[in-house]
C-alpha cells in the first residue's frame, strides 16, 4: 500500500520539479541573452567565471553549500567542508605562486562552488531512488540561491541601462504624506556617528547571511525525515528575488541619496564609486538628509547610466518581513533575533538614504502578498487564498498608482493621505493574519470515554 501511494505521487512531484528547473534554465537564458545585447555579462557568465576567478561573494557560496548539506548527514557534512576549504587553499596557493592579486570579489569561496556541483554530480551518477532525489533537490536548491544572486545583479544592470528616466520626484513629492521619513531617520543615523552607522551597515549587508541562518533552522530535519518542508524561507526569498526587479522596470526609483544628495553621506562605497564617475550628473539639489524636497509639480528626471533603479519596492524591507515573519515559530532567541534584523533594516534602508518611505510600505505588502500565494498554493488555492493575494496585489497596484498619480494630492493634505498609506498597509498585513491563522490545523480534543455502569447497578424497570 505504501509503495503504490509514493508511486502515485512520485510522478506529479518529478515533473513539478522538473518543470521548476526548465522555467529557471529558461529565465537564466533569457536573461544571458537580454544581458549580451546590452553588452553586460549575464547571471550564466558571471556564475561560470567563479568556477576559477575570485568570486564577488564567497560568504554567500558557502552560505548555499550550508543549505545543500542539510540533506546529508554530519559524516560527510564534514567531508565537503573539508572539500571546499582544501580547494580554497589550493587556489589561494595558485595565486600567491603565480603573483596574481585579488582586486575584485573574494579570495575564498570557489571551493563552496566546486562542492556543490560535486554534489549534483554524484547524485546524478551514483546515487538512485529517493537518495537522488533529495541530493537532486539540495544541490539545486544551492545553485539557486547562488544563481538568483546573479540573476538580481543582471537585473539591476539592466535598470540602469534601459530605463534613462526615474520617478523620484513623483515618490519624493509623495512622501510627504508620510512626513518624509528618509529625512528624519538619516539625520538621526548622522548624529549617532560612527557606531550607529557600523551597527546598520552591518545588519544591511549581512542580511543573506541571517536569512540562510533561519534556512538552516528550518531545514534541520531534512536528513533525518529524507524530505524537505513544505515552505520554507528560501521560498519566499527566491520568489521575492524573481518578481521584484519586474517591478524596477515599472516603476524606475534610485533613492533619496542618490537623487537629492551627493552619494557620501554615509555609505563609503558610494564616495568611492562616484569619485570614480565624475562626469555623472547625481542629484537635482544636496537636499538630503537636511532639506526635504520642496512641494512641486513632479516629473520623470534623466539619470546616469549606472545606478540601479532598485528602491520600488523596497526589497531588502521585503526580504527582513520575510526573515521576521519565519522566525515567529522559532525558539525565543530567532524570535528576537528576527525582530532586530527587521527594525535594523527598516531603519537602515531609511538612515542611507537608500529608500523613501513609500518603498517601505510597497516593500510590506509585497512580501505579504507573495508569502500568502506560496501558502495559498500549498494548500490548493482555497477561496480565501485567492481572496487574501488578489487584495494584496490590488493595495500594492493602487500604491504604485498614487505616487505615480496622485503625488501633489498626498503631500497637499498629508494628515488624510498619510494615514490612509498606513492603513491600506495594515489592513494587508490583518488579512494575511486572519486568513493564515485559518489556516491553522486546529488541535483534536481526545474523546472522553462514557462512564460504564457498575454490572451490579439495578437497571430501572
């Protein structure tokens, strides 16, 4: 009986999965392609080229080999670690006797490439059955990861090139309505000084790591139980990578910093990149973080070639709701830990310059909307499903619509708008509570035996 229930659902699970890895192949050609006509290196090019050259992040491919070896035991855990260090080694010794220096990306990390593909290999040549499956799954959940990572960088190559116009007039001018936030909290970042900004930084740029941390402790049972979770956070994060820089394309936005500051305000990187660029042309006024923009007519501003157009939604507030939201369940200390990594990000993406207020909200309800599809969708599109992610995506469309059309509106009456903004906002963030709290197995009361009568009590006549 067992074996005829796992040969009925073996099947649909093989061709979703393959259908999963032929939609991805698809993507990343595409994306190759679109990158090539531009003159870029595509998410495939630049994956292939840290199969040798210094990777740009070696934290982050030794961060997907961690989620792969969930599948396997701690013996050979052990085993690829030690792998990936020693080939690590052997390229730092290459380099150090071939006088090659490492300007660009990180001096480790190619050993964590080599091990997982490793990995994809020996499932396809030596393992069978279920085995394979499962090594199938973790090593292609790690290129992945690895692949989105270059997936969103071509993306943001791509912002910058095709879209010459931005629209942070139109969300600068809207934000009003929400007593422009990006102001007030970069003046508050500027005045803790140096330990405030080292605090941030680091929570902003370790964000992947603390979302593979979760990853793990999701995935800690995979080995044992020889199947994956239904949903986890890699999920979300995937799918939130996909569909974000769509939105850039749409609605083309580069951050307060950018387009009414002169890029060093905080971020050291900035300064070094702009020095750089000299002939680029940044902002339209050294307003931020000091000034808010005066109320005027808003309109589509030419920018340089380089900067992406990533702030609309804001994904790094997307993906910190997706870390806060999948540690709810976890022991008291993620608990807190993914709470922190939220209001540090918010607070980050703000004292940087590096969004609007208006970002946020977007960046909210996009990431509610998607958790609840992917929810939706394993349980089977119940009606309150579909209900839950077409009123997420209609607040997150009339969002985007507002500050595209209704700017000078909401900065002229801000105490109607900017609540109406939040409340929009909030009201996603109660249906997705109420519906998945619905969702919820409710727990089984066991059934009291009756009481049974004495044999000797005399029955009534």
């Amino acid at each position: 009986m067992q074996s005829r229930v796992f040969s009925r659902t073996k099947g649909p699970q093989a061709v979703l999965w393959a259908a999963v890895g032929v939609a991805a192949l698809g993507l990343f050609v595409a994306l190759e392609i679109v990158a090539r006509h531009y003159g870029l290196p595509g998410p495939i090019t630049s994956q292939a080229r840290e199969v040798i050259f210094p990777p740009k992040s070696g934290g982050l491919l030794y961060a997907s080999m961690a989620l792969m070896l969930v599948v396997v035991d701690w013996r050979q855990r052990f085993i690829a670690v030690g792998a990936a260090i020693a080939i690590d080694v052997g390229f730092l010794l290459v380099r150090w006797a071939a006088d090659i220096k490492v300007t660009e990306g990180h001096p480790f990390g190619n050993g964590a490439l080599w091990v997982t593909l490793g990995c994809a290999v020996v499932a396809l040549t030596r393992r069978t059955g279920r085995d394979r499956a499962l090594l199938l799954k973790g090593a292609g959940l790690a290129l992945l990861l690895m692949a989105g990572r270059k997936t969103g960088d071509t993306w943001l190559l791509i912002t910058s090139t095709t879209r010459p116009t931005v629209l942070d007039q139109y969300v600068a001018i809207a934000d009003h309505a929400l007593g422009n936030p990006s102001w007030l909290v970069g003046r508050a970042v500027t005045a803790t000084g140096a330990i405030g900004f080292n605090v941030l930084d680091f929570v902003y740029g370790q964000l992947p790591v603390a979302a593979v941390l979760v990853a793990l402790y999701q995935l800690r049972n995979v080995a044992a139980e020889r199947r994956f979770p239904r949903h986890h956070l890699v999920r979300t994060f995937l799918a939130i990578g996909l569909l974000g820089p769509g939105i850039y394309m749409i609605f083309p936005v580069v951050g307060p910093v950018f387009a009414y500051g002169d890029g060093s305000e905080h971020w050291a990187a900035v300064s070094l990149w702009q020095e750089s660029h000299s002939s680029v042309q940044w902002a339209v006024a050294d307003l931020w973080p000091t000034t808010p923009p005066p109320i005027s007519p808003p309109h589509p501003m030419p920018f340089d070639g380089v900067t992406p157009r990533n702030c609309m939604p804001s994904l790094h507030t997307a993906w910190a709701t997706a870390i806060f939201i999948h540690t709810r369940r976890g022991p008291r200390a993620l608990r807190y830990a993914g709470a922190f990594w939220l209001v540090a990000t918010l607070a980050a993406t703000l004292g940087f310059g590096f969004h609007y207020g208006a970002d946020i909200l977007a960046g909210v309800v996009f990431t509610l909307t998607i958790e609840g599809a992917l929810r939706a969708h394993d349980r089977g599109w119940s009606p309150s499903g579909v209900r839950l992610v077409a009123y997420g995506t209609t607040v997150f469309a009339a969002l985007l619509l507002s500050y595209r059309y209704l700017p000078l509106e909401m900065a002229g009456h801000p105490w109607f708008y900017g609540p109406l903004l939040v409340l929009a906002t909030v009201s996603v963030v109660y249906a997705y509570l109420r519906t998945t709290a619905a969702w919820e197995p409710k727990p089984v009361l066991p059934r009291q035996a009756e009481p049974q009568q004495h044999a000797s009590a005399v029955k009534p006549l």
